[in-house]
C-alpha cells in the first residue's frame, strides 16, 4: 500500500514538472517579437531620370513600403558635386513621385536619390545623369511671312521656355523699345508695320528658371506697299506735280484743281488754284488747260495755257504765283499768245533750269519750241529767240535730264475721244537741251521719230500727257499721266501712275501700258 502512495506521488510530480516547463515556453514566446505586429521604416526607389536638357531634368523616385510610422517628407537628393541636397516631391501621382530641376549646368553630370522621411531617412539607389550640352535658342524672321505691313518671328526651344518675345523698332533696338511677348506658341506675330521699312529686334528668352537671355539683333524689311491705278479717281487730266516744302506732293491738272498726297498713292483734293475773283481774264472765254508747276527762287510758279476749244491763233501761255502749293495762286498775266510768238495752238507749257538759266517749252501740234525766260522766270528773255526741238505730231513736252541724256517726252494721238481715244506716250533723247532729239535708230523727233514709252491696252485708252519724274526714297523713278479708265469713262481723264525703268538708257514702262496694280513708292 506505502509502495503504491509512493508510485502515485512520483507521477504526480512528472506531471506538475512537465507542466511547469510547457509553461515556462508560453511565457517565453509570449516575451518575444510579433512577427504580424513589428513596427518599420518606410521604403523607396530610385528611378530613371527623364526629360533631360541642358539646364532641366526630371528627377524621379517610388515608395515601395509605406512603413508603419508618419512619413513628413520625401523626395530626391541631388548631388552636384558639393554633396547631396535635400529637394521634396514637387511632382507626385500615387506611389510615384519626382522633381523637375532647373537651371542646371548644361554638359554636367549629377547624382542624385530618393529619399523618404518617416522618422529614420531611408534612401534608394543612387543614379547619375548629365544634361545635354548648352541649347543656343534662335529667333528668325520667316522670309514668306513678310508682307507690307507684317512679320513673323519665330523661335527655337520653346519647350525649355517660360516666356520668349523681342524688342522692336526702327532704328538700333533696345529694352527700352515696344516689345511683343508669347508664352504659348512658337511663333510671335508683329503688325501693323510701314511698308518697306526697316525694323529692328531684339529678341529675349526666359528659361523655366527664370533666367532672361537676350540673343543677337536682327532686321527684317517689309515689302514695299501695293496701289491699284487710277490714283486720283476722277477727272485730272494733263497731271504737273511737284513736291512742295511741306514734304507733300501736289499735283494740279487741266482746269487748276489741285491735290495732295504724302505718298503719291492716297490724294485728296485740297481745291483750286485760283479764286473765282482772281482767276485769269486775258483769253475771254477761255479755259485754264494742262498747267507747270515749279518752285523759283523761294515761291510756287505755275505756267498755264488759257484757250477755247479751236482757238490756235489766240490761245497762249500765263503765269501765275504764289507762296503756298495749295494756293490761292495771284496772276501775272500773259507770257504771249500763239499770233504773238508766231506758234500756232501755243500751249501746254514746260518750264526747265539748265545751267543757270530759265527756258519754257511748249506747243501743240504745230511743233515743239522752246525760249529762255528771265530770271526770276516770269517773263520771256527780250531778244530771246524761239527754237524749235520737235515735229508736228506732238504736244505736252516734258524734258527730263539724267545722266549724260536730255529725255524729250511728248504725247501724239487724240486725247479726248474717251474710250476711242489713241493718245500714246513717247520718247526721245540728245545729248543737248535743244537736241537734237533722237529715237534708237537715230531717226529725229524733228520727223517725229521716236520710242513709245506707254500705250492703251485693255484697261485704259489714251495713256499721256506725263507729268514730272518723281523719284523716291529707293531710287526709282515715277512718273504719272492720265487715261481713259474702261470700267469707268464718266470720271473723265483720271491719273495713273506707273514706275519707269531704265534700260541701256532708255525710259522704260513694264509692257508699254499702264498697270493695274503694283508696288508702290516708298517715301
């Protein structure tokens, strides 16, 4: 019975040690780490630079591991060789995140890493990039998009751009000058512009960081301006301009009217030359016909014909003056009439200055003559004898020098048959004022031989009875007439103007007729 207490007791105390050890395991696990539970820090990787330029770069990272604890910063650290620097995210979306670097040194090479922030920094691979060699913007004036009045600039590298524009004038740019901006497109639009006009820029750039850079002047000339003929719509035959001390030009036609342009393109009508109180009496009934403007000795001295229809024998030649283009011009009386210098249908006058003295060229087909006048050109020369310098199919002289030559412009046909009319323009020239006069094969103007300088075509009938040459700022040569226009023959004799081209010495119209439209003067 002892025995059997004694075996009881003995497995009772296996049991209770056994017990005690399974016992001392639990409480053992139960003092480790929870695997489930453990808390760590936040994880990140670096990746791939993207969109590189010389000065820009985009630096990107990932979180892959949030980590138990607060994340308060994360981002990319960049080295540029002075050691890292912390840059926070500035561009993110998810897990993803980056910053745009700017003003970078081009041809450099960077390091850099993500970085996350929870308490303990944790950081990604480190990567390196170098940017792209320095970026030469460029801002040019598209040739095709010059017109009279506009221009398109255009630039290189916008994408790398916050902001691109140039200054602009007439003369040397500055900062100082207007100045045209874009922040969208490429190209800069400038309107607005004077014809054929030289502008100026100077163009500027601003990076994404905010650095201006101005880069080399340059010009551009816009295209001349274009006109349409006629220039004066209405009647103005038998045209005389001249560029008065106003800068202005004036032109005057057969019955005194008188206009006014600043470019020889847009005219507007300013009046008459002559009051109706001090209008030339000396020819009864006669009309004020195909006038000569000049400027002598300090005032405006204007040669008319005063005639009546048919009346060859009493129609002759005044003057008048004054000290204003635009009038009121005062008379001072006849030079003479036909029966009395022994030309018959003694008009259309032309005066001319020829080493140092004065002379008047007139007639009408009877033949061109010519005498001197005395100084102060309102008178004939006493003693002074008439010569004659062209033959019997002409009227309205003009002589023009240039260079070496005497150009004698005269007009032949009828003038005055409207849409029938068959006036033409033509052309002589000699070596001396009173010739003689030639054409290319040296047949004489006295036999009226000559070259046809402008003729009708489709568009206007009786092309003559020239003015002036007016040359313009370029150097070319103008040179207006009136014309029957066909589209509209009730407005009477209008104005045309056409360039004169100079060939071997020879005055030359494009096609010999009048245009329709063209390039314009510049002034």
């Amino acid at each position: 019975m002892e025995l059997f207490d004694n075996n009881l007791t003995y497995n009772k105390m296996r049991h209770f040690r056994k017990s005690i050890f399974l016992l001392s395991v639990i409480i053992l696990l139960s003092c480790g780490d929870d695997p489930v539970s453990k808390n760590h820090s936040a994880q990140v990787e670096t990746l791939e630079v993207e969109q590189i330029s010389d000065i820009t770069a985009v630096c990107k990272g990932k979180i892959t591991d949030k980590g138990t604890g607060t994340i308060s910063q994360y981002g990319i650290e960049l080295d540029d060789g002075t050691g890292y620097e912390k840059h926070p995210r500035t561009i993110s979306s998810g897990d993803h995140f980056g910053v745009e670097f700017v003003g970078l040194i081009p041809d450099k090479t960077y390091r850099y890493r993500a970085y996350v922030d929870d308490g303990a920094v944790q950081y990604g691979e480190e990567k390196s990039f170098t940017t792209l060699s320095a970026f030469v913007y460029t801002a040019t004036v598209d040739p095709e998009s010059i017109t009279s009045n506009s221009a398109v600039v255009s630039f290189s590298g916008i994408n790398k751009l916050k902001e691109w524009g140039f200054h602009y004038s007439e003369t040397e740019a500055t900062v100082s000058d207007p100045v045209k901006k874009e922040f969208l497109k490429g190209d800069v639009s400038l309107a607005n512009l004077k014809p054929n006009t030289t502008y100026y820029i100077l163009p500027y750039v601003i990076d994404k960081s905010g650095k201006t850079t101005y880069l080399e002047i340059t010009h551009f000339k816009t295209a001349k301006g274009i006109y349409s003929n006629p220039v004066v719509l209405s009647d103005a035959p038998d045209p005389t301009i001249i560029r008065a001390q106003d800068g202005n030009f004036y032109l005057y036609s057969t019955g005194v009217g008188i206009h006014r342009s600043a470019d020889l393109v847009k005219w507007i009508r300013v009046g008459e030359a002559f009051t109706e109180v001090g209008k030339p009496k000396w020819e009864p009934g006669g009309g004020l016909w195909a006038p000569d403007i000049n400027y002598i000795d300090g005032q405006y001295v204007m040669y008319y014909s005063m005639s009546v229809w048919g009346g060859t024998q009493t129609c002759g030649i005044g003057v008048a003056t004054s000290d204003k283009p635009e009038g009121p011009f005062t008379d001072r009386g006849k030079l003479f009439r036909s029966n009395e210098i022994g030309v018959e249908n003694s008009i259309d006058p032309f005066y001319i200055e020829d080493n140092g003295k004065k002379y008047l060229f007139w007639g009408s087909w009877f033949g061109i003559h010519g005498t001197e006048l005395t100084d102060d050109g309102l008178a004939l020369k006493e003693g002074a004898e008439k010569q004659k310098i062209g033959g019997t199919a002409y009227e309205a002289s003009y002589i023009h020098k240039r260079g070496k030559y005497y150009y004698l412009f005269t007009s032949m046909g009828s003038c005055c048959e409207e849409l029938k009319s068959t006036y033409t323009t033509v052309v002589g020239r000699s070596e001396n004022l009173w010739g003689p006069y030639v054409n290319k094969s040296g047949g004489r103007m006295l036999d009226n031989k000559h070259e046809i300088v402008i003729q009708g075509n489709a568009f206007f009938k009786g092309p003559g009875h020239n003015s002036e040459i007016i040359t313009d700022k370029d150097g070319d040569d103008w040179i207006f007439y009136h014309a029957w226009e066909v589209a509209n023959p009730s407005r009477g004799r209008q104005a045309l103007m056409d360039k004169i081209i100079w060939e071997n010495d020879w005055p030359v119209i494009k096609n010999k007729t009048p245009s329709s439209t063209s390039e314009a003067p510049v002034f």
